[in-house]
C-alpha cells in the first residue's frame, strides 16, 4: 500500500456537514472545467467564472436577501485567475465572511503536466502575455500559494482522467457511499514513477521479461503471445491468485468504510509488457466478481494515443 496524496482529506463527510456551496478553482490547466462538468452530473447548480464582486450575493441564503440566482441546495462556482476581479486573498477574505456552509475546492497539478497540456492545446497562458508559458505557469502557482493554504479540499490531478476527476469530486461532495466504488486498474512504468494516485501498488518485475525476446519485444501485454509467456513463468500462477484473493478481500471493506474510489497500480520496468497484461487479467476478475473497474494503460497511452482514445488522457481543462 501507498499513501493517496490525490485528496486531502479523503474521507468523505457526513451528509448534514456537506457544504451548500464549493468555490472551485486552481490554477490554469488543472482541470477546473471537467470539475465543474463533474458538479453539474452531480446535480448542482453550475456558475462558471462568476466574477468575485458577485460571489456574496450568489451565494447568499434566501433569508439573507434577494440574491442573482435561484436559491439552490446545492452550488458549484468556477473561479481563477482569469475570472474577472479574481484576487486569492479577496476569495480568500470573502469565504470568511461567508457562511460556514461554503467550502474552497482547490485542483492542483504539477508543473511539467501543466506546461504539457498548455503546450498540447497551443492556447495561451492566462499570467504569460507575451512571456513563454513556463513564466506563466509559476508566476500563477506563486500568486495561488495563500489560496492553496486556505483550501479546505485539495485535489492533485496530475495523474487523473476525467474520469478519476469525477470520482473524486463525487467522494467528498455527495458523501453517497451506498453505490458501488469506483475502482480503477492501471498499468505503469516504474522508469516514470508510480501514480501519485495509487491506492495499492503490484511490482511485477519479478516475471520472465518478453522485451528480451526479440519477437515479443514490439508487442505488448494485451497480445496472446505475450501473455502466454508471462503465464509460463513459475510464479505467476500463485503471484496472480493471491493478489487477486486479497483484493477480493480488502475492496468489501473498504467500500464498508466510506471509499468510493479505489486505485489499483500494476508496475513493470517499462509499462508495456508484463504490467499490461497483468492490468488486463485483473481489470476483467474484478468485473466478473461484481466489481466496476476501469482500465488505463499509462506508458501506451503516452506511445500511442489511439490505444485508449479515452481513459490514457489528463483531465486538462
């Protein structure tokens, strides 16, 4: 097992301490739009890039005064820095000023995903002008810095999907812990680290490697073959039914305990073999016991886009 850094606090709240109101914001790139999208499916009411000026009349209770929106049970309100009028220590002030029943959600990224995805889209940085978008985006983390401190939920997307993003929203917004958990399988290379995400981590390089066999070796781990080979090794047989006993174990209790969002990572030295195919064989007994499970595969998504057109891609914007 690993630590979650991914939400801070993760234990989902008790459904009477659930805020009415969730300011959402981070900086550019983050994924603000997909967590906004992610409160709509939840049925909140959605207000994007609500200028500040605004906030304390939106926000404010029926009993309060007349207010510009409808009274709702639950908001979600999009802020950063492009947000006019936007200040981290006005927002900061004026959520202090509010009632209790606001709460700031704060979506983080690390700098080189960030610096990625603005370079993947072409669009510019909101803090660069005319300076490259490396400028920008620390001009922006250092501006944001007091705003991080105060939020109440911090949610680090740097090895989310969309999907994830939302799993992660309905875990700690909704406190429904009675539908099924969302559990997501995913395959990695160690050469590029864990998913800072990562529930419970499985080192399988310890298998017969198919890179050295020449055949093998531009293949991966959903090819027959390859798994074939994998499967010839000593230890897979038992390596693979006492994983797979233990989770079918531990995920019942977790899901007893509050958690809606279980991440499974499957490791090998290059992310392309033997952690593939071990993804693959867990992803498919988990549904077949009953359980919701996703599938990524991290280093082919990187190699080849097409292979998960969907899942392998970040939460951008």
């Amino acid at each position: 097992m690993t630590d979650a850094p991914t939400i801070e606090p993760t234990e989902a709240p008790a459904t009477d301490a659930l805020p009415r109101v969730a300011i959402v914001t981070g900086p550019a790139g983050a994924g603000r739009t997909t967590a906004i999208r992610a409160f709509e499916d939840l049925g909140f009411e959605t207000i994007d890039n609500l200028p500040l000026a605004l906030l304390a009349r939106v926000v404010a209770p029926p009993d309060d005064g007349p207010a510009l929106a409808n009274p709702s049970p639950r908001i979600a309100i999009g802020m950063d820095s492009r947000t006019r009028g936007f200040s981290p220590t006005a927002l900061v002030d004026a959520m202090a000023e509010l009632k209790k029943a606001t709460e700031i959600a704060y979506l983080d990224c690390s700098e080189p995903v960030l610096l990625n995805r603005f370079n993947e889209t072409r669009r510019r940085h909101p803090m660069a002008g005319d300076a490259p978008v490396t400028e920008g985006v620390e001009a922006e983390r250092e501006a944001l810095a007091p705003l991080r401190d105060a939020a109440d939920i911090v949610i680090d997307t740097t090895e989310m999907t969309p999907h994830d993003l939302k799993a992660a929203v309905a875990q700690r917004f909704t406190g429904d812990v009675s539908s099924s958990m969302s559990i997501t399988v995913q395959s990695f290379s160690f050469k590029r680290g864990a998913p800072k995400n990562a529930d419970m981590v499985l080192d399988v390089r310890f298998l017969h490697n198919p890179h050295w066999l020449p055949e093998l070796r531009p293949l991966d781990g959903r090819d027959p073959r390859v798994a074939a080979h994998i499967e010839a090794d000593p230890m897979f047989g038992e390596f693979f039914s006492r994983q797979l006993e233990l989770l079918l174990l531990l995920l019942p209790a977790y899901k007893r305990e509050g958690k809606s969002y279980f991440s499974i990572a499957v490791g090998c030295t290059g992310g392309k073999h033997r952690s593939v195919m071990i993804a693959e064989r867990l992803a498919r007994k988990l549904a077949t016991a009953g359980w919701s499970a996703s599938l990524r595969h991290r280093e082919l998504s990187q190699v080849s886009p097409a292979a998960e057109p969907a899942k392998g891609r970040g939460v951008g914007q």
